[in-house]
C-alpha cells in the first residue's frame, strides 16, 4: 500500500467565500460547500486509508461526513492557524494598520507563531507516516499548507507557495526516499 497523506481542504463557509480569517469560529458549511462536499465521496470512496482524520471544527467534520467519512477521528493538531486578534478579519483589513502583512511574514497577535503551528503538523506528519498505508486528512486552508511544508521538509513559511480552495484534494507521497506532491488543488 502506498505511503501517502491526502489531504481535503473544508466545503466553502461564509468566512472563506468572504476571505476572513477563520480559526477558533466554528462555522458550518454553505449549502454550496455541502454539495461540494457530497461530491468528494466518490473520488475518495475508491481509495483505501489506513488512518483518516479530521480537525475538530465543524466545518471539516462535515466535509468529511458527506465525503463517506463519517467516522474519522478529530485531531487537535489538524486546526486551523489560531489568528488571534485578526480571527474574523480580512487581509485588506489588517493591511490598513499593518502594511504588507500575511499570516507567513508577520504575527497574530494573541494568536499562535509559525513554530507553534508547525509543532502541531510536525505531528500530524510522524502519525501518517506510521500508519500502514494511505492517510486522509480533513482540515483547513493554512494548516494544510503548513502540513504541505512540513511533509515536504520545508520551513512553515513556504506553506505560502501552495495555493488551496475549498473542497478540494491533494495528494503528498514520495518518489522513492523523496517526499513529493503527487497531486494539487484538485
């Protein structure tokens, strides 16, 4: 069985189809981002996962239900980048008191620093990387990036180098010893 970690990024909310930094809010799906979610049952139905999990926020925990995902298992560590003070905020917006900023190249104020972020992922990668085949994870827009990194042994920052919308899936592996991007955004 493949070593792989795939990794689905939650159905659309109010907040992401607004652009809002949305961590500790626990916001449900649209109805769009449900149907956007049903949809993923068959591309993911025809794989076989060892281990599947899924942060604990219900947005994920509802993709992953109307993927045929019903019971996969919550994981702190899968949570969205804690944005602190910007929770609720646009980009724009933080911009207008902080030129230039991005959750890569500044801080969140009363909110988690990439280290932190990347401590937490780290361990999603050690637990798909023990599991006895394909793991599939259910998360959010950041912490995938992050994951991304950190499975491909980048720093938390080049998380910024890989672009993800909602309700989609991607796939890590390896080529040979090489972790690798097998597929993206699709």
């Amino acid at each position: 069985m493949p070593h792989e970690l795939w990794l689905v990024r939650h159905g659309p909310t109010e907040w992401s189809e607004n652009g809002r930094h949305t961590s500790v809010t626990d916001l449900p799906l649209l109805p769009h981002g449900e149907e956007l979610a049903r949809d993923l049952a068959r591309p993911l139905g025809e794989q076989e996962f060892a281990l599947v999990l899924t942060s604990p926020r219900q947005r994920a925990r509802r993709t992953a239900e109307l993927a045929g995902f019903a019971d996969a298992e919550p994981d702190e560590d899968l949570v969205e980048w804690a944005y602190g003070d910007y929770e609720g905020v646009t980009t724009a917006e933080i911009r207008e008191t902080v030129p230039d900023w991005t959750v890569w190249t500044h801080p969140c104020p009363g909110g988690e620093s990439a280290e932190e972020v990347g401590a937490r992922l780290d361990r999603v990668v050690a637990r798909a990387e023990g599991a006895e085949g394909r793991t599939l994870v259910f998360a959010h827009g950041h912490s995938l990036r992050v994951l991304t990194a950190r499975w491909l042994g980048l720093p938390v920052v080049d998380g910024r180098l890989f672009r993800l919308d909602t309700a989609r899936v991607s796939v890590l592996g390896h080529e040979r010893e090489s972790p690798v991007v097998l597929r993206w955004n699709s």
